[in-house]
C-alpha cells in the first residue's frame, strides 16, 4: 500500500493576514493533528483563523 502524505493545516494571523503552517501535535504512529502557533511569527498577534475558514472569515 503506498504512503498517503497527511495534509498540513495552515492558519492566517487575523491582525497582518500572513499565512502559518500548524503546529503537528503527535495523535498515533500514523497520524497528526495541527494547531495554530501561539503567536504570529511576523506581528506577535495571537488571533487565527483555518485557511479553509478565511474566505468566510469576517471581523
């Protein structure tokens, strides 16, 4: 059976809109989940939003 890569999820920092790969949080041998960072590595803001959500996404 081949290999299937998991696909990451990516967050958008709400404040400067800069695009983050999520954190992989270990769930079983084969599997992972993903969180958003803490904090925008580029603004310090710690409001996300899951890119599949952004173009919904309204302040």
């Amino acid at each position: 059976m081949a290999h299937v890569p998991e696909s990451v999820t990516m967050y958008v920092c709400e404040n400067c809109q800069v695009a983050h790969a999520g954190t992989p949080i270990h769930v079983d041998t084969a599997q992972h989940t993903f969180e958003a960072p803490d904090e925008c590595g580029c603004c310090g803001e710690t409001a996300f939003v899951d890119l599949t959500n952004w173009v919904h996404h309204h302040d």
